[in-house]
C-alpha cells in the first residue's frame, strides 16, 4: 500500500497540495490499514507538531523498511530542498522495483520451499511404508538404544538440512 499511497501523495503534489494537505487527503482516502497511520500523522501535526517530527514518530511506530525509506527521503528532502513531488516519483518506483524484485525471488525459490517439505515427510512415509514390510525391524528402531539413536541422528540430520535449505531459500531483499 505504501507504494499507492506515495505515488498518489506525488500526484497531489504536483496539482498543488502541501505535504501537509497530501498527507490530510491520504487519510481520508487511503485504503485501511494505512489509512490510519495517515490518520495518525495528519492528526499530530494538527495537535501542533512539526513535520519532521510526525515522520520521526511514523518511522519509530512503523518500523518498517519501506516506510523507513519513504519517512528519510521526505526528512532528508526538507533539509535539502528540493522538488518534493519529485522524489516521491522516485521512492514509488523504488518500492515498485523492490516488490517485483521480492515476488521474483519468492517464485523462484517456491520449488526449493517445496523441496524442503517433501525431504522433511519422505522419511516418515519410508518409514510407514517399512513397517507394512517389516514391522519387527522398525521397532527395533523404537525398542532398542542403537534403534533410538539412529532415529535421533537422522532426527538431527533431517532438521539440520532443513534447517540450511530454509536459510538458502528465505528471501531477503
């Protein structure tokens, strides 16, 4: 939403409005949820706080990256001057080109995240399946001490790779 609402309070910009009044119109017409954080700024800066303020309290609330990025660009424009629709141009195709970028890792690695899940059930179903076979010789594996260790280490082995294969498949951007 964050990308929507940047785009359109660049829009309003360039009809003419202050930030100020870009970031009252979001508030009234931003789609929920962030419609309220909106809501909360444009009441903050009503009650009398200055601009650079109320973004420094957004940014501390949110704690989000995108946000983050939007609430420095805005605070670092108004110490530097400079075209302030401008740059929300900017941060709107920054934000674009992040959550495409984001959406192509995650299709990418949706096969490894899959792998993950079968390597993680494929023994239990082995297992089950040899106990239709043989089902004095897994338990075995529950009744005696070698039994219980073997489980354990392939226990640990199987959570061990998980474990690295979720590592490598976790987006990050």
């Amino acid at each position: 939403q964050i990308s929507q609402c940047v785009t359109s309070m660049a829009n309003s910009m360039k009809a003419g409005l202050t930030l100020v009044q870009a970031i009252t119109r979001l508030s009234e017409q931003a789609p929920d949820p962030i419609k309220s954080e909106f809501k909360i700024m444009a009441n903050q800066y009503g009650y009398g706080a200055d601009m650079d303020t109320v973004l420094r309290n957004a940014k501390e609330r949110l704690a989000l990256a995108n946000f983050n990025l939007f609430a420095s660009a805005l605070l670092l424009n108004r110490e530097m001057g400079g075209d302030v629709s401008e740059t929300l141009t900017r941060i709107s195709k920054s934000l674009d080109k992040l959550r495409e970028m984001q959406k192509t890792v995650e299709a990418h690695t949706a096969e490894g995240r899959t792998n993950i899940k079968v390597l993680l059930i494929a023994p239990v179903v082995m297992l089950l399946m040899l106990s239709v076979v043989d089902s004095k010789g897994v338990m075995m594996l529950f009744t005696t001490t070698q039994g219980v260790a073997i489980l354990l280490v392939a226990a640990a082995l199987a959570g061990t790779g998980a474990y690295a294969a979720h590592r490598i498949t976790k987006s990050e951007i």
